[in-house]
C-alpha cells in the first residue's frame, strides 16, 4: 500500500493481539475543486471570522468553542479542556463480539477504511483472523479511538485483507418508521407487478464500480471547459416523471411490450405500410425508369 495509513494500532480479540494499519478506502480528493471568487475581480475570497455582536474580525488566537445554553450564551471550552475529556488512545480495535453478515444494518455505514497487516511478522495472525471472518461469514464489532472520537467499528473480511467501517451511532440514524410513515398502503395491480419483475431480471447484472458514472462531476466538467472555450451552454432536458395513469402503458413499453402490441394492431400495421403512389408525378417516375 503506497499510501500513507491514517491510523495504526492493534485488532485485539481476547488475547489474539494483531497489529495492523488502517487507510482510507474512499476519497473525494480527485473531484473538480471550486472556490469562492469576486465576481468583479475574478479574485478568490478567503473566510474571516467576524463577532456577530461588534461585527469585528477575530484573531485565530481567540477563536474557541463554545457550547449554547440558550439565548445566545455559551459555555466556552477550551482546547486543553476538550483535549482532558476525549477517551485516551490505547492505539486499538478491541472486538467485542461478532454478528452474522446477513445482519448488518447498512443505514448505521459512516466511512469504510483498508485494513491491512502493518507488519511482516503480522502477516500470519492477520490471515488467521481474515480467514476466520470470511469462512465464518461473520464480522467483528470493536470500538477504538479514532481522529480524538471513541468510534464503533465493522470488521469484515475484504479479498485478501479486511475492511474496517466506522459506524454511526443510534442517536445519529433516523428511524426508519418514522421516516416511512407518510407512505399510504396500496394494492399493486399484478399485471403491473409482473411487467416490474420481468424488467428487473432483463436489466440483471453484476455490480461493478467502474461502470458507475459520476455524471455531476462530468456535467461540471464539461461546463468549466465551455466557459473557458467562450461556448454556448446548453441546458440538460430532465425526464418527467411518469403519471399514475400513464403507469401501465411505460412499464408495458419499458418491458417490450408496447411495440408487440403495436404491431399486433392492424391499424398500425396498415399505416406503416408502403402506400401506392399514384398520379402524374408517379407515372413521369415510371417513364424516366423504363427509359
């Protein structure tokens, strides 16, 4: 691994103590990068803190935080006095027990991250407990002190080394019932079931990352160069969402259907016919061909 690891420390599962390096899995540094400008100069602004109050700009050296306790009065706290409250660093995952795969819950993923042996002497253990994860099908449950926050973490096996993902804490995740609860039950006509099913197994696919198209970031792409080539910029149509009454007949065309059925309609099989021509202009073209 060339890049450089964000944190190192140890996984340790009762006495089993592997030590390992944790890196970023996913990262926005390669996306397009845009700053706040004067729209008159053309030069890029740069943020001051101002006191809401005075309206006066503050030095870093007196910028702290604070905590409010209602109307507008905080708490001040100081860096060293943050620094004494945050969990010391014992520098390890220490796994508290396992859970099924099947039984992850995917709305409580924050941030994924490589795991990998920080050593060659780790290596063996490191494969231990990979190959135990994978064959069990299980993933481990620790807790760390990672970037000054006590974080719980995922551990799973992940082709041949593992993947740590933090995870958000309970009072952090919405409820889903209470999310969900503005949508009524309906009654699914079934012709309309099925057409969705036979559209869902006509687009089955495998899933692979690199057909995924990040059209923002292409669409913002392709502006910054129209603007710096002084070329008309076009607007992107949106689709219109599809009408109730109209639901049928687009899942009927989305599964094929609506052509057969054209075809099907004598009326339209007619109207796509050829037509005999007739008249003068038919009859100088025959002449001119049997000439």
């Amino acid at each position: 691994m060339t890049a450089r690891a964000v944190w190192k420390g140890v996984i340790k599962i009762a006495e089993v103590v592997c030590p390992v390096a944790m890196y970023t899995a996913a990262s926005t540094s390669e996306r397009i990068a845009l700053h706040l400008v004067n729209r008159s100069t053309g030069h890029r602004l740069k943020r001051i803190y101002v006191d809401e109050k005075t309206d006066k700009p503050v030095d870093p050296e007196d910028q702290v935080k604070g905590y409010e306790t209602g109307d507008g009065r905080y708490v001040v706290l100081e860096p060293e006095e943050i620094a004494s409250a945050v969990p010391n660093s014992d520098k390890a995952l220490t796994v508290h027990n396992f859970i099924a795969c099947s039984r992850i819950e995917p709305t409580y993923f924050d941030r994924p991250y490589y795991l990998l042996p920080s050593s060659d002497v780790a290596e063996e253990t490191f494969v231990l407990l990979r190959e135990a994860l994978r064959q069990s099908k299980a993933a481990a449950i620790a807790h760390a002190v990672l970037f000054r926050r006590m974080r719980p973490v995922l551990i799973r096996a992940h082709r041949k080394g593992m993947i740590a993902t933090t995870l958000n804490f309970d009072y952090e995740v919405r409820s889903a019932a209470d999310a969900f609860d503005g949508i009524s039950k309906r009654k699914i006509d079934p012709e309309m079931l099925k057409l969705a099913q036979h559209i869902l197994k006509t687009k089955a696919g495998e899933f692979n990352p690199e057909k995924f198209d990040d059209r923002y970031e292409a669409a913002l792409a392709e502006l910054v160069k129209a603007k710096i080539e002084g070329r008309k910029i076009i607007p992107i149509r949106q689709p219109k969402p599809t009408k109730p009454n109209d639901l049928l007949e687009a899942l009927r065309m989305s599964a094929g259907e609506g052509k057969k059925a054209a075809t099907r309609n004598p009326a339209i099989r007619k109207a796509g016919k050829t037509r005999k021509v007739t008249g003068p202009k038919a009859e100088a073209s025959a002449r001119k061909k049997a000439s």
